[in-house]
C-alpha cells in the first residue's frame, strides 16, 4: 500500500443515455461525491478532450547543455507547489472515473472507453446489457477497470465502494514518478503501509477529504471539506535528533532541550520568518508550538501530531470542496 503524493476530491463522470436513469443515479449517489452527466457521447467526449489544465504537476524539466550530454536532463522537484495545488479552484473538476453504459446509440460503452483510453481517468462498464463475455475481454484489454451489472444487488453501494477505490487508484497512479522523486527527500514514510493506514484512518475520524506532502517540517497538510487546514508533522529517530541539535546549537531552554531527548514533546515553531525548526526568537516560550507526540511503527519509528497551520503558509485562503459543492447545486438548480 503506498500513500499518495496528494489527493483531493475529483469529478465522477456519468455516461448514459438514459436522462432519467442519470438524474436518478447523481440523486442516489453519496452527495460527497461530484459528479457530471452526459446522456450524449459525443458531448462527453468533447468534454473529456477539453484542454487540460495546466500548473498541477510540480515538476521542471531543465537541459543543461554545457555540462550534460544531449539525451539526458535534469528534473527539478518544487515541493512547495504540492501542497499549493490546494489553493487552485480547478483542483476539483478533474475527472478521476468514469462510469459508462454499454448499450448507446451513438455509441457503446466499450467503443466509448476505447476512444479515451488514453487518459488517465479510470474506467467503469456500469451496465444492464453486456455480459460476462464482453465485461472479461474489455477488461483484459484494458479498456475498463471494473464491471458491475445495474440488475445486481447493491448495485449502487457496490458503486460508491469501487468509485471511491479508483479515486484511490487515480491519485497513486498519478504519483507514481513524483513519489519515486520524493523518496529521495527524506519523505520515506510514502512507501511505508503502515503510514499510508494512518493517514486514511485520520482522514476518516477527523473528516480530511484532500492531503498534500509538505516541505518544512516534513509531514502531511490535511484539508477538511470546509477548507480547514491541519499539519500533520512526521519525523523519524534521526529527524527528532536534528530538532535537538538545532536547539541546543541556537542556546535552546535546557527544559526543551530534555523534552526532545526524551521524546516528550515534538515541535513546529511556525515563524513566517522561519523554516519551522527553534530559533532564538522563541526563548522560553516553545511550550506554545509544541505536541505530545505520538508513535506509528512502521519500517521505522515515525513521531507525529497534528497541528493547525498558519495562514501565512498560503497566499490565500483555499478554496473549499464544500464551497464547490454548493456551486455546483447551485447551477444545477439553474439549469433545472
């Protein structure tokens, strides 16, 4: 199990040619989960091609001619620009699954799948037509990534469940290069399962809905749907030592300095001047910007808490889902 480099809610798209059985279905549906409609294929699929946006992917790609050989390239990681994909509005419209009829006029659902079969959105045969036969070849071909029929039981429990799988699916898929990068900058807690378990536990009981590695400290930025932002710090036996040696080299109270020794207490001095580590500004006054720790075993010995996070960490104040949510009901009513 590896956690993602970020996550945050996406669009399921709803391809039928049946209105009613669409208004019906995004009404059914749990109304966290955004969805958009189309009841033409050809509608969908012009909107499905529409130009992406640009600025998510925190990566630079740079040739250095003078001293590297033409084939080859350096890559720049901007850490910051990932937990900043929480300010972009657009975040939200991204289409992460589609959920596709198979008997169309304009076409079928397979011919549907096919024809976006290059993006990286994941794919659901959704359907009271095509059998097995069919389900099992499209799926060995990789045109879809799961097959359930509308006559089965819990169709749409069954729905909502796998829905929320590819949403996972997605977001580990697009992460798969910037992780590999990441891995290389002390951010090892991504490949561990025992990490990735805490992280949906809390997302779960604390009522998270998006999360984005974060630079300095190093942990996880949580948001809940309103937008509320929460750091969870992360370090390891050898980060916590460094906490030490930072505050004893900046002439740190000797009541802090016995407090990491002994793991009592895990800070983040969060300075809009400073890099979230002691410095001699704080004095006597860490008790405010420190935690009691708490202990996740996983390859290694993680220590971690959950922290507000300044305003000062963004430009502006995030856009919320629950804002997007409200919109978009918003226009739908319009619309109706």
């Amino acid at each position: 199990m590896h956690l993602p480099v970020y996550s945050h809610p996406t669009l399921t798209v709803l391809v039928d040619d049946s209105d009613s059985f669409l208004r019906s279905l995004s009404f059914q549906l749990d109304p966290m989960l955004a969805s958009q409609t189309f009841h033409d294929t050809t509608t969908a699929l012009q909107w499905l091609r529409r130009e992406p946006q640009s600025g998510c992917v925190p990566l630079h790609v740079n040739f250095d001619m003078h001293n590297l050989p033409a084939d080859q390239c350096n890559v720049a990681l901007d850490l910051d620009r990932i937990y900043r994909i929480g300010q972009q509005r657009h975040r939200f419209e991204t289409p992460s699954v589609l959920v596709v009829d198979y008997s169309m006029p304009q076409m079928n659902g397979l011919q549907f799948c096919e024809a976006v079969a290059h993006l990286p959105c994941k794919k659901i045969l959704f359907t009271g037509a095509a059998d097995e036969k069919i389900a099992v070849s499209a799926f060995n071909r990789g045109l879809i990534d799961r097959y359930i029929k509308k006559s089965d039981d819990h169709a749409l429990d069954l729905l909502e469940i796998e829905i929320a799988s590819l949403q996972r699916d997605y977001f580990d898929a697009q992460s798969e290069t910037l992780r590999e990068l990441v891995l290389l900058h002390n951010y090892h807690f991504l490949g561990d399962p025992a990490l990735a378990r805490l992280v949906r536990e809390l997302s779960a009981s604390m009522g998270f809905v998006e999360h984005y590695i974060f630079p300095n400290p190093t942990g996880i930025l949580f948001l809940d749907k309103f937008g509320k932002a929460s750091l969870m710090m992360i370090e390891t036996e050898q980060g916590m030592y460094a906490q030490y040696e930072i505050a004893r080299d900046s002439d740190a109270p000797p009541s802090l300095l016995d407090a990491l020794l002994e793991r009592r207490v895990l800070p983040f001095f969060s300075d809009p001047d400073g890099d979230g580590m002691y410095s001699r500004r704080v004095g006597d006054n860490w008790h405010r910007y420190c935690a009691a720790p708490r202990v996740c075993q996983g390859r290694e010995t993680y220590y971690w808490a959950l922290f507000d996070l300044p305003p000062h960490y963004f430009d502006k104040q995030p856009y919320s889902y629950a804002d997007f949510l409200r919109e978009r009901a918003a226009l739908e009513t319009i619309a109706a």
